[in-house]
C-alpha cells in the first residue's frame, strides 16, 4: 500500500514511524522546514518513554504532486491548515484514495467529502501526547495512545478491512467504530475544553484538574449543551469518562493549543473554542466560559 502522512507533527510523525518500522507499505512524509531537512538527511527519530528509534521514510517531501498518487492519505495537519493540504494534494488523489483524518476538532470529513466527493472519506480521531522537540525528533510522553476511525455512512467492508489489516500490522491500537461522530464529540469533549483552559491560563493539564476544576466541568456542560442542539448525544457520563480519563495525565503534559501559543505558531483556536462559540450563537445555546476564553485567545474581535 502507497501512504502519505500529511502533516508530519506530533502525530503524523508518530503514526508515520510505526507503519514504517512495522510494515512493508510505502511510506511518504509530508513535511516542511528543519523538520524535513532534518528527516532527510538522518531520519525521524521517535523518542517514548522506554524507548528510542530512527525511521527512514521512502519519501520526505513538501511536494507531494511529485510522487503520484496514493492508496490511502492520513491528514494530520493543524487545522488552520487543512483546506490549503487539500488543495496541494490534488494530484495525489484518486477515486480509489482512501482518506483518513485525524485532526483536532470536528466535521473534518465533512471537509473532505466537499473537496473530494468521489474519493472513500473515513474519519479519526486519535488519543496522543507527542510533539516535536527538535527538528527531525518527535517526543511521545506516557502510554496514552488510542486511534478510532470509521465512516457514517458504512464504507464498503473491504476498504474496513484494508484499514484494519494496516493498522494491526503497524501495531497501532485502534478501533473501527460504527459511531465515529458521536466518537468525536467525545474527544472534542475533552481536548476542547482542556486546550481552551491550558493555553488561557498557560498551565499544564493536571494543574488544570487541581485548580480549576470548576471552569473545566463548566466549559465540559457547554460542549454537551452545544452538542446536544445538533441532535449528538453526548451526556454526562461523558464528562464523567472525561475527567476520569483526565486524572490520569502525564504530569506537566500541556495541549498543542499551549504549545503553539507559547512557541508563537499558528494555533486551532477557531477549531478547539471558536467552534463552540460560534454554533452555540446560532443554535441558540449560551456559552459564556468558552466565549471568555476565546476572545481572550483570539487575536481579532469576536464578531456577530
């Protein structure tokens, strides 16, 4: 299988590396500046907690039209920078190009599906702390990681197949859901209201837990409110999961909404806060803490 991982950060780089280390498919890395010139000249090193490694791509490009098509396309940009990929790729895509996102935020395959209706659209979420610390050097922190992907509606069950066969080899751990966009308000659930609160207050997640813990769960009710005015069903054992899954972050881990604020890089406001702010005004649904947070965060004005 021909694969390009577009957008080699954190997690584009990570699941890049095991699909190479693991398996025999063709592997290409979409990737710009020192990262690239380092990943070509020494390779990707993945540092984990236990243990250290160095993959060689068959490609490291930022000029995916120069290699061909593809079988399969993970999309693991920011999200500010998604339709700009998907306008680059172009000549990468087929009919038969499977497309899988794993972005922060939601309605990204709904994205995909407007650029390229004919294309097999799935969609993903993954779990993952992992960012890059030097060019070249990706830092994957604890045991968190957890991949969910699937397709509403169904895709044909050998594309399924395809997939799952790939992401066994590679020993990802994965799994196929038949409710991935209820899937995805529950991680959005989560890194939305964490993201918002972390880069507000520039601390990392389990300071967060332990010292505002009120904002955190208001900011959690707002998402299910929001949710819940675009018939998704998200509850509070929701919230509950999420602050269970929450109590056991890494110490010190902070969001890549953080990150990018601190490091002065494009940062997914408009994905991880806007989102909430903007479709509660049109369903009708208050969300004060978000709003707080995002025009704080935002560089422009909030407008009507």
């Amino acid at each position: 299988m021909k694969i390009l991982i577009a957008g080699s950060g954190g997690v584009g780089s990570y699941v890049g590396a095991q699909l190479i280390r693991h398996t025999d498919a063709h592997v290409s890395l979409l990737a710009r500046g020192n990262h690239l010139d380092a990943i070509r000249d020494s390779g990707l090193t993945i540092d984990e907690d236990n243990e250290h490694y160095t993959v060689h791509p068959a490609h490291a490009t930022d000029n995916p039209g120069e290699l061909g098509t593809f079988d399969l396309i993970l999309l693991s940009v920011k999200a500010t920078s998604l339709e700009t990929t998907l306008e680059q790729l172009k000549s990468t895509i087929t009919p038969d190009t499977i497309l899988l996102p794993l972005l922060n935020g939601v309605g990204h395959a709904d994205t995909l599906r407007r650029y390229y209706p004919d294309s097999i659209i799935l969609d993903g979420h993954i779990y993952i702390l992992s960012n890059i610390t030097a060019p070249g050097i990706v830092r994957k922190r604890g045991k968190v990681f957890r991949l969910v992907w699937g397709s509403e509606p169904a895709t044909d069950p050998t594309v399924d197949r395809r997939v799952t066969a790939l992401f066994d080899a590679a020993k990802l751990r994965h799994t196929h859901s038949d409710a991935i966009t209820l899937d995805g308000w529950r991680k959005y659930l989560f890194i939305s209201a964490f993201a918002a609160l972390t880069a507000y207050h520039d601390k990392p997640m389990d300071a967060i837990i332990a010292e505002h813990a009120q904002e955190l769960e208001a900011l959690m009710r707002e998402i299910v409110a929001v949710a819940h005015a675009k018939q998704i069903p998200l509850t509070e054992a929701h919230i509950t999961a999420a602050l269970t899954q929450a109590a056991n972050v890494t110490p010190g881990a902070k969001t890549s909404l953080q990150l990018d604020f601190k490091q002065g890089k494009p940062a997914e406001v408009e994905a991880l806060c806007g989102l909430m702010v903007h479709e509660g005004r049109r369903l009708g649904v208050n969300t004060p803490e978000m709003q707080r947070m995002y025009e704080r965060l935002t560089p422009a004005p909030l407008l009507d």
